[in-house]
C-alpha cells in the first residue's frame, strides 16, 4: 500500500504569533523540504492581515480564519474545515513553534529528520493497518529516554506535532482547550482501542515559554495557563476518563497538575522495518 503525497496536508493553527510562526515552524518545514500543502488556522481578519504581512508568501498555501478563540475550538474548526471544503482526509498537525523535528541517532545525539513527507505517510499508513486513526512522536528531544521503536497501544500523542486521519463517522470535538491532546488521545483510545506513537522521532520547541498562543490574555475563550484554569481541566479529565488516566505526582510542591494515561502497550515496531 502507497500513498501520495498529495493526499497529506499540514495545517497549524496559531496566534498573535506570525513571527514565531515565520522563524520556527515555517522555516522548519522548509527546511525538511516537505511538498505538503500548508494552510494556517487564525483567530479572526485583523490576525489573517498582520500573517499575511509578516510571512513569506511562498512558504504557506493558505490562511484560514476561524472566527474561534480557544485552542480547541480552533482545533475542531480545522477537523470540520478539512472534511467539508478540502479532499484531504491525512492531516498533519504542528504547533506554531516548533525549532526543528529530529531522529534519535544514539542514546547521546538526535539530527534532523531526514524525509519529513515519508515518514508521515508511512504513520498514515500504518494506522490504516492497525485500525486507528491518530499517531504521534516522542514529546520531547531527549535521545537518552527516546527508543527505536513504534509503539501501538495506550500512549499519550503530544499536540505539538500529531497526524489524524479524517473520519466522517466519528467527529472528534473537543472541550478541553488546556489538555487538548490529551483529550484527544483519550477519546480515540475509547473509540479505536489504540494510538500510535513513534518514539524515535521527538520535536525541539520552547514548550510555555513563547509569548502569544495560550499564553495570551487577549484569547476571547480566557483559557489561558493558569494554575486554576489547568487544575480545573485536570479534573475534567479525570472525570471524563477516568478508566484511562490519573492524576500525576508531583516532583515539586509548586508544580501544575498533570494527568498521566495509563499506558498499555500492545506491541511495538523497529525502527529497522521501515528502512
């Protein structure tokens, strides 16, 4: 089974943002050489003018407003936006921020991944075969705790950089702005019995620290990083999934709440199969 690469599009949804966007995510991409078409998500017209002032005109395919506030919200624009005026059904997802997508070489050093476009039709692929619909990376570059493997189970699949393929019979919506991908990753578990991750591909990306995105107190929604805001969307999970997740210990008094999926996994993929 093959897919073309014109079955594939990236979309990133952003936010007060476009210098960022330009000097992270977009330069990445050019520099991964990827052939996919990529459309940018905004908030609203004032926001879709000051992108298409700042960014390079050749290095997107289109700027979409969404009339949303909200990472969720924008989130599910973009699902509903895909299925009702594109043919796309594979999207790839990234943040806004992102310094670079890298390999595990040794347990010591990562280096750039080498065919950005392959590797995602390859994932595509094989949730085809696995029956489910979402896959992700390793959330962090640390080659020391990434592995050479795929794993297919229960497994959390970061925002930062995922891929979904698009079911019209089952609409993802979600709810929970601050815990979005975990939201996500819970509810295809409960609907496929199963995600995809690839642990020797990780992302480089300055996490809470980018001004703008949830961290900005212009969002309409107000879901912004607070400790009460994140605690609260702890306990929604919690509630929501309880089956699935826990809550997180702590390292620190001071730390934010966090959930933790129970992770299961059913087997796991060498590297070595797909080279």
């Amino acid at each position: 089974m093959h897919m073309n690469i014109n079955e594939v599009v990236i979309a990133i949804p952003s936010f007060e943002r476009a210098d960022t966007l330009k000097n992270c995510t977009l330069r990445t991409l050019e520099n991964l050489n990827t052939k996919f078409q990529i459309y940018i998500f905004v908030s609203n017209e004032q926001e879709k003018n000051k992108y298409d002032t700042i960014l390079l005109k050749n290095s997107f395919t289109e700027i979409i407003v969404t009339n949303t506030s909200g990472l969720a919200s924008k989130r599910n624009f973009i699902s509903d936006y895909m299925k009702t005026y594109t043919d796309f059904k594979y999207i790839v997802q990234l943040d806004d921020d992102i310094l670079d997508i890298v390999e595990r070489l040794d347990e010591k050093n990562c280096i750039q991944m080498n065919n950005f476009d392959n590797f995602c039709c390859e994932m595509f692929l094989l949730c085809q075969k696995n029956q489910t619909i979402l896959w992700g990376v390793y959330p962090l570059t640390n080659p020391y705790f990434m592995n050479e493997h795929i794993w297919v189970g229960y497994i959390y699949c970061v925002g930062a950089f995922f891929g979904i393929i698009i079911n019209k019979d089952f609409d993802i919506k979600l709810t929970n702005t601050l815990q979005e991908d975990k939201e996500r990753t819970l509810k295809v578990i409960m609907e496929y019995g199963k995600v995809i991750r690839c642990n020797y591909v990780g992302i480089k990306t300055n996490y809470w620290t980018n001004k703008g995105g949830m961290q900005s107190c212009n969002q309409l929604s107000h879901e912004i990083r607070t400790t009460e805001n994140i605690n609260q969307s702890c306990e929604n999970l919690l509630k929501d999934f309880a089956q699935f997740c826990s809550l997180k210990s702590k390292k620190k008094k001071h730390d934010f709440d966090d959930v933790l999926i129970h992770k299961k996994i059913f087997h796991k993929i060498h590297k070595s199969f797909f080279l």
